[in-house]
C-alpha cells in the first residue's frame, strides 16, 4: 500500500478519486457520492461520445476536475495518462463499477499501489469459465459446465450437459445475452441457433467486443438472490441477500428485488458465498453473488466482483438508511473502519414494461402519495420502440418502495405499478 500523505488535502478532508466509467452509461450516483463528501474526481473513459447524449452525466461530469479519454482504450495508453495525471495531482482511490473495466482499473490500482481487488483475481473474475474451474478444484458444489469456442463444441457441450441448459459468454456480465434450452425441439436443425451461433461479435459497448468463447452450463430451477458483500483485506462482510423476481419465461428480466429477504437460511449462504470469494482470491472490494437455491443449498450463477449495479444500490440505501456509495469509496480510501451496520427495514423494487410491442406514446404514472414510495423513475422516453421483457433493456421504469414491513412495501410497489397508464402505438401511423 501506498501510504504517502498529501498535507493539505488532508487538512481539507478531501481525496482525488479516479473513476472509470458509468455503469450503465447513465448512473451518477457514485458521482453525487462523491462530490457530497467533499472529494474531487477524474474521470477516465474510452469513449467519451458514449455519455454526450445524457444531459444529466454532462451535468456531473462538469463538476469532475479533469476528463481523459484513452481510444483506443490500451492498458500502455491508459498507464501513461494516469501516471502523469498522478504526478500532478495524487490520485487516492480508483473506482470501477463497470464489469469490462474492472482488469484495467485492477492494473492501474496495483500500479498506484492503491487498495483494489488483485489483478489476477480480476482477470480470473472475467472469465465465467475460468471461474467454474477454480471452485471445482475448491470442491464447491455448482452446475454442470462445458466451454464451447466453436459451433461443433457448443452442440456437444450442450449433449453432454443435458437439457435444460444455459448458454453465455464467458465474458458477459449481468447475466445478459443468455440463451436457454429447455426441450428438445430446441436443439431440432431447423430452429436450433447451435450450428450458426458463432461468431457472435456481442458489442458490450465502450469499444469493448466479445470474445466469442462460450460457456454450456445445466440450468438449475429455484429461486435466485444477490448476495451483497464487503471485503477488507481479504477478510469478507455479509451485507444481506437481495431477493429477486423475475418477468414470466421465457423472460430473464428482473420484474424487481427485496432487500434484505427473510425466507432463505442466511447462515448457510453467507458460508457458501464466502467459499467462492475464498477461491476466486477476492481480496479488496464489494461484491455482487448470485445464486440460485436448491433443496441441497445454494450454486453459484456468477461473481460480480463489483457494487450490484441496475440501481439495486439504492434499495440497499434504503435499507439501511445509509449511503453504500459512501461506504464503497471509503472502503478503496481505507477509511472504512467498521462495518457494524444492519437493515432496519425492508425495500423492495419492482420494474414496469410493456405487454405489447409498438412504440411509446405516453406513459402516466398513477398520483399515489405515500411517504412509502422513494424513488420512481422511468427509463424510456415517448417515441422509443419498445416490446415485452425479454431482457432488462426492455424495461420502462421502476418504482421503489421501502416500509418496516415485507407485505405492505410489496403490495405499494404492485399496486403502483398496476395503476400505471400505458399508451402504445401498435401500427405506423397512416401517411399524409
């Protein structure tokens, strides 16, 4: 660790802090973040084009005290700026929440000598395959899984593996670009995507590309969580478990989450979450897990080795009535001395989308006034295509409820969005 000191930063309570990236192109809560605590900021991307049609990240990254962009985005390139940037202006944490970011930020965190997760546990963690090796040389019980980099090993991947199976990027994040295989007929020559899947060529976005390698993996029903953590020098903190709801198959968008849930054995997936972040090496950091549970016990679905994204941090917010932005760059500053805090109510999210594809015409939401209600927010604006829930992009909005009790903050966030008025135009409209 790099333990020198900046006197008159210090004697100001303010830090630089090197953010990679937005998640999701549009979320600035880790900005505003920031800035409340008085820290200053520089923000590095490999596209900066990508956020100039956002009027509210233009906003906050005025506020930044320097902006630098590296195309293409090449660790030499990357190293070179953020080295001169530090030696005129001490950088004292890097903050990554974008998955295809997260080796980059890891190399510039070690080259800093700043508290991150390793680099080689980073670069481990951004391989879906790579990780399921690691826990099977741990013995930790998980699905079935094959790679598959061709279109002949992806058939034979999925005839070993048997049906139902997954097939996923072994470089995706979010659990995005998924394709489920349920019965036979899916695997049939005429509507089977096997023999044509590859090449992909998936465009994760920020000049960031797919690697085509794929990974077959037996599909495990139940009902799937997020586990939140914190870990401090190797040594792991159990923030809850977000309980998640899904839109009807064959759908893999969230309908929306509960944070914390009180209908799983929290002892027995805290230690199961804790044997796969043991393996994978995660030394420093927040982490998302996601798990689906059996009648035997929790399997993994995927190590998010970053704070859950898809605005699931402010139900965390909510429940514990405190800022996690604030505590993750405390955390990467080694400020965050305790972590002694617990949920003292329950939030819960749910997501709205259309029935129908057509276009977005106008969308009403209902004049509910609750104290209850915290956040609401719509995603898509009119005169935007829209289709059901096939994926988390499809959603419009979502609504956020937080109460003392599970029930009633359930049935505000339902009963909110069964009121919302959604008008589609399902035909173009006649020519004149």
């Amino acid at each position: 660790m790099r333990w020198g000191f900046d006197w008159l930063k210090a004697a100001r309570k303010l830090a630089h802090i090197l953010l990679i990236e937005l998640p999701g192109g549009d979320d600035t809560d880790i900005i505003d973040a920031t800035l409340s605590l008085g820290h200053e900021f520089t923000f590095l991307t490999g596209d900066l084009n990508h956020y100039k049609d956002r009027p509210d990240v233009a906003t906050r990254l005025a506020l930044a005290r320097g902006i630098v962009e590296v195309r293409p985005f090449d660790f030499a390139s990357i190293e070179q700026r953020v080295l001169a940037l530090d030696a005129v202006a001490h950088i004292d944490a890097v903050l990554c929440l974008v998955d295809t970011r997260m080796i980059e930020a890891s190399r510039l965190a070690h080259k800093l000598s700043l508290r991150f997760l390793n680099p080689e546990s980073a670069c481990l963690l951004r391989d879906k395959f790579s990780v399921r090796k690691r826990l099977q040389q741990h013995g930790i019980e998980q699905p079935r899984f094959r790679l598959a980099t061709r279109n002949d090993e992806l058939r034979l991947g999925v005839e070993a593996i048997g049906l139902p199976a997954l097939i996923k990027p072994c470089d995706g994040y979010g659990s995005q670009n998924i394709v489920l295989l349920r019965d036979e007929i899916d695997l049939s020559p005429l509507l089977s995507p096997l023999d044509d899947f590859l090449p992909q060529r998936l465009d994760y976005g920020l000049g960031v590309e797919a690697n085509d390698r794929l990974m077959v993996e037996q599909f495990i029903e139940g009902p799937v969580v997020g586990c939140d953590t914190i870990t401090v020098n190797g040594r792991h903190h159990f923030l809850g478990i977000n309980e998640k709801v899904f839109f009807a198959p064959p759908s893999f968008a969230i309908r929306g989450g509960c944070f914390p849930s009180d209908r799983f054995d929290e002892d027995r997936i805290r230690d199961y979450v804790f044997r796969v972040l043991n393996a994978v090496g995660f030394d420093w950091g927040m982490a998302h897990v996601e798990l689906v549970i059996t009648p035997e016990g929790p399997l993994l679905v995927e190590v998010n080795p970053r704070l859950v994204g898809a605005k699931i941090p402010r139900l965390l917010n909510m429940a514990f009535e405190r800022s996690i932005h604030t505590d993750l760059i405390a955390l990467h500053l080694g400020q965050l001395q305790k972590i002694d805090f617990s949920p003292t109510q329950f939030a819960v999210s749910r997501w709205f989308s259309s029935p129908q594809y057509g276009v977005l015409k106008k969308l009403t939401l209902p004049a509910i006034q609750d104290g209850r209600i915290r956040c609401v927010e719509i995603v898509k604006k009119e005169g935007t295509p829209i289709r059901p829930p096939f994926n988390n992009g499809d959603r419009l909005g979502y609504v956020m409820v937080a109460a003392k009790e599970r029930a009633s903050a359930e049935a505000l966030a339902e009963d909110f969005v069964q009121r919302i008025e959604l008008d589609v135009e399902t035909e173009p409209p006649a020519k004149t």
